[in-house]
C-alpha cells in the first residue's frame, strides 16, 4: 500500500472520529439542557445522573476528536485519567462519578429511594459541573486545544 493510500485512510479516519464526536458533544448539550429542566423540576437525583451522563458524552466526544476509536468506561475520573487529564475537570470527575449509580437505584442505600437522598445543593452543583465540563471540551474540540 502506498503512503498515499495510508494518509488518505488517516484523514478519513480523523474526519469520521471529527464527526462522531460532534454527534457525541451535541448530545452531551442537549443532555445538559435536560439537567437543567430536571432540576428545576425539584428532580434532584435525577438532574445528578444526568450531569454525571453530561460529563460522561463529553469527554467521550473529546477522547473520539483526539483520536481514539472508542471509550469502554462510564467512569468519567477514568476516563478523565486516561486523556491525562487533571486540575479542575479531575475534581469534578470524582463528584460526578458518586451519581452515576447512587442517584438511581434504591439498593445503593440501606433503605429509601435514591430520591430521598438528594438535595437541591448538591444537583445544583451537579449541573454547574456539567456546564463546566461542556464549556472546557467546547473549547478543547472546536478550537484546536486538544
């Protein structure tokens, strides 16, 4: 195969990956406008999990427009490692990961509903995460800082 025929094959891969994670990114937005609605719907847990799935969709977006051909992990600290990320996006990684099961399912307490369990405080910070992780990706896939 000729070097030619290599480069063609990497561009069009770089322009499907390019692709694919524009469809992730958009859904991690319009995920986040379900966070909000959710949490002014008093839906707290579930504006939690939303975020966490905010969060989740983005990087995945990031890690397809750095080139990776896929993410295997719902861990958003994980996955955060994995593109060596830190600083700010680790920290809210490590809050975000607490909702991913907790806010929804009732045998992560002793008893209770996961509902019962949430506050406005901490679905409001939640969202803010969300937002955070969509403004810094934002920047990382449509301006080059990848």
């Amino acid at each position: 195969m000729s070097e030619e025929n290599i480069e063609s094959r990497d561009k069009k891969q770089y322009h499907d990956n390019m692709h694919r994670a524009k469809d992730w990114f958009s859904q991690a937005e319009n995920d986040l406008l379900w966070a909000r609605d959710t949490l002014k719907a008093t839906r707290y847990a579930q504006a939690c999990f939303v975020a966490q799935q905010v969060a989740e969709k983005s990087l995945k977006a990031l890690a397809l427009a750095q080139g990776y051909d896929s993410v295997r992990s719902h861990s958003i600290l994980q996955i955060t490692k994995s593109l060596k990320i830190n600083g700010e996006m680790e920290m809210m990684a490590k809050r975000l990961d607490q909702y991913y099961i907790s806010a929804r399912y009732p045998d992560a307490y002793i008893e209770g509903a996961p509902f019962e369990y949430f506050t406005e405080d901490q679905a409001s910070e939640a969202v803010s995460f969300a937002g955070r992780f969509i403004d810094i990706i934002r920047e990382k896939i449509y301006h080059g800082d990848n």
